[in-house]
C-alpha cells in the first residue's frame, strides 16, 4: 500500500466488520513502525501531547485497559481511567449521560468495554469523541484481532493464504467475530473448531469451515487460536462437565500434532489452563501468548494515533 496516499476517514473503530482490506493493513504497518518506541530507554513520544483519552469499562479487564492506558501515555495523550464500580453508574446515570459529560470536560476520546452488544456503536452515533470499542458482549473485540493478525505476520512472514484454526467457545466470542471478519478480507482459510454447542453451522454464513472435531479442524493449519470458555456469558449448560470438554477440545501436546510442525499457538486471554489449553503448551516453543500482548500495546498506540492525528501514516523510526 502506497501511505502516502492512504487517508484514514474513520472518527471510531467500532469492528472488523466494516474495516477494508486496505485500512486494515494501513492500522497494521502503523502499529509496527511504533514498535520501536516500546525498545527505548524512555518510552515516550510527543505525537499525542494534548489529547486527552478515557477508558471506560464495565467489564474487568486487565490487558486492554492497561495496554491502551500505556498506549495513551507512551503517545503523550493524557489517560484517565473511570471506575465504573466508583462512577455516577451505580447511582443509576445511563452510559450515554456519562460519556456526555465526559465529552463537556473536552476529552478527545472514549475508550469503552460494556457486556451488552452495540452499545460503542450507540454512544459512537450520538458524540462528536472518537470511540473504541474494547469489546461489546459477543459481538466485536478489534483492537483483539488487530494484534493477533500483526503477531501472525511477524510469525508467519504474511497474514494472506494461510490456514487458521480457531478453537473453543466461538459462540460468545466477540475475539472470534473480529478475527473472522480481518482473517477472511485477508483472504485466510478459517477453520472454527468446536461442540455443536459452542459452533453452530450458521458460523458458515461468515465463510468459515466449521469443525466438531479437534483433529480434523487442526489438520495442516499454520496457526492455532485457543479461545476461553466464556462462563460468565451461558445462560444454560453448554457442555456435560469440564473434564469432557477438555478431553475432546484442549489443545495439548497430543492434539497440536495435528497441525503443521511449525503451527504457533495463541490465546487472547485470560487463560484457564487445563480446560481449554495444556500449560505445557501454553508455555511451550509454539506459544506466542505473550508476544500478543507486547503488540497489543504497539496496536492500540497505532489505534490512538490513527483516530487523533487526522489519519496520517507515522514512521517511528
């Protein structure tokens, strides 16, 4: 892609889903030249000095949240974190009326996790801020999937014409919604592995393959990405017992053999080792577990710029 000519029109990053190809690979290469201010003794750029940044969750999180705090403040931007557990929320302000005054004090930006689906689209219509989705129920995660595809590539040499298996609770994924709507505009084979329960057959209509069994869904495939069992979002039982579950779907030293010798691992977090992925995996030579978190800060610094420099193409080095 030609950066030069390349603008970024976007006020928000609300998903995948609506992302071409090109911008894609645009927040991607914009991510990887700020690689490198993550290596120096002083982490810290001026490029955001002056815009001030919010991240308003209501949900836990321990990597986003941190990982977009340390993004803002490695751009210079001004980061504020709101409790919501500490807000006007518990006295029963509705999210919009927060985010409204939020907007009054002149902040630049609103970075929001909520557990009901399409409410960063919501607030996005109704403020003039630009507003990050940090995951919205199961719907969309997009800075997730954005330093998944930049690991692969750094692992894989490409992030085009490779065959990826994702594995686990694809149902209330919001990881593997994202992942799926970048993976195949990048025109990826996406394998979905898992119970009848957890991958119905209408994923199809994504243009994925869908898979019941662990050793067919993970034949031949480049990359393998483990999900967690989302407990908090099943209303019912969605597996006899976890026993089970991990004897047919976690991903193990037995299990990885089915994939390509060089395969690599990954996992968005958090992790329950034991169920859906073997510790000795997730600490073995093909995890690249870790790796996605040091460029999920890369990412969401990428992120920021992008919505709060006008779209310009920086090169950090």
């Amino acid at each position: 892609m030609q950066k030069d000519n390349f603008k970024w029109n976007r006020k928000d990053l609300l998903g995948t889903y609506d992302l071409s190809k090109e911008e894609i690979i645009f927040l991607l290469d914009t991510a990887k030249s700020m690689e490198e201010v993550l290596n120096r003794d002083v982490k810290k750029v001026p490029t955001l000095r002056g815009k001030s940044c919010v991240t308003l969750f209501y949900e836990p999180s321990t990597r986003t949240r941190t990982s977009f705090e340390l993004a803002g403040k490695t751009r210079s931007a001004d980061t504020i974190n709101i409790s919501v557990s500490a807000s006007s929320a518990v006295k029963g302000e509705t999210i919009l009326d927060s985010v409204k005054n939020i907007e009054a004090m002149s902040v630049d930006c609103v970075i929001i996790r909520h557990n009901n689906s399409g409410v960063p689209h919501f607030i996005a219509r109704n403020t003039k801020l630009a507003v990050i989705n940090a995951g919205d129920g199961s719907h969309e995660h997009p800075s997730q999937a954005l330093l998944d595809l930049l690991t692969i590539r750094d692992y894989k040499g490409t992030i085009e014409g490779l065959n990826i298996a994702i594995v686990g609770d694809i149902l209330h994924s919001r990881v593997a919604r994202s992942n799926i709507f970048a993976l195949k505009k990048l025109n990826n084979n996406v394998n979905l592995v898992g119970p009848k329960t957890f991958v119905p057959k209408d994923f199809e209509k994504f243009g994925a393959n869908v898979f019941h069994n662990l050793e067919e869904g993970l034949s031949g495939v480049d990359v393998v990405m483990v999900l967690r069992l989302q407990k908090e979002r099943m209303g019912k039982c969605f597996y006899p017992t976890e026993r089970e579950y991990a004897k047919f779907f976690s991903v193990n030293r037995q299990s990885i053999k089915y994939a390509k010798e060089d395969a690599i691992i990954m996992h968005p977090g958090p992790v329950n080792r034991g169920l859906e992925i073997s510790s000795d995996v997730l600490d073995g030579e093909k995890s690249v577990v870790l790796a996605q978190v040091t460029r999920g800060v890369a990412v969401r610094m990428a992120v920021l710029y992008t919505l709060l420099s006008g779209g310009r193409f920086e090169d950090s080095n």
